[in-house]
C-alpha cells in the first residue's frame, strides 16, 4: 500500500471511529447490532489496516444512520497536499 493511501486510509479510520464512539459503546455492539460486517473487519477500517470496498462504505454508513456523504465530509483526499 503506498503512504498516500495509507494516510486517506487513517484519516477515515479516525473518523469512523469517532462517529461510532459518538453512539456506541462498544465496537463489538456496533457490529453485531447494525452492519452487515464483522467487528474485525470494522477494526482493520478503523485501524486502516485494509482498503476497503465501496459497498463496506454504504454499510457502514446506514449503520450510524448517516448518509455516505457526512461519513466522508471534512476529510482531505487531495494527495497532493500529504507532502
């Protein structure tokens, strides 16, 4: 995985796991009572051990009943501002 990507990856790690902080407590009751993943899978995001998919996104999402777009919003992805 190249640094850039690396660092899109932490950026939205932290934020998911700040969203999901907000609302529950405890990163197993996240999983188990709202996504269609498994808490592993929610740590390896978090963690941005792992570049996910699109679908993972929308799931994740719907399960902190916010749209994709908020889950998104206020994150940088311009790469070329990581120098």
């Amino acid at each position: 995985m190249q640094e850039e990507d690396k660092i899109l990856l932490q950026l939205f790690g932290n934020k998911l796991k700040k969203l999901r902080e907000e609302k529950y407590e405890s990163l197993n009751k996240f999983a188990f009572d709202n996504t269609l993943l498994t808490s592993a899978t929610i740590s390896r995001i978090e963690n941005a051990n792992v570049d996910f998919k699109f679908t993972t996104l929308i799931k994740i999402a719907n399960a902190l009943d916010i749209t994709p777009g908020e889950l998104l919003k206020d994150i940088n992805f311009k790469y070329n501002d990581f120098d």
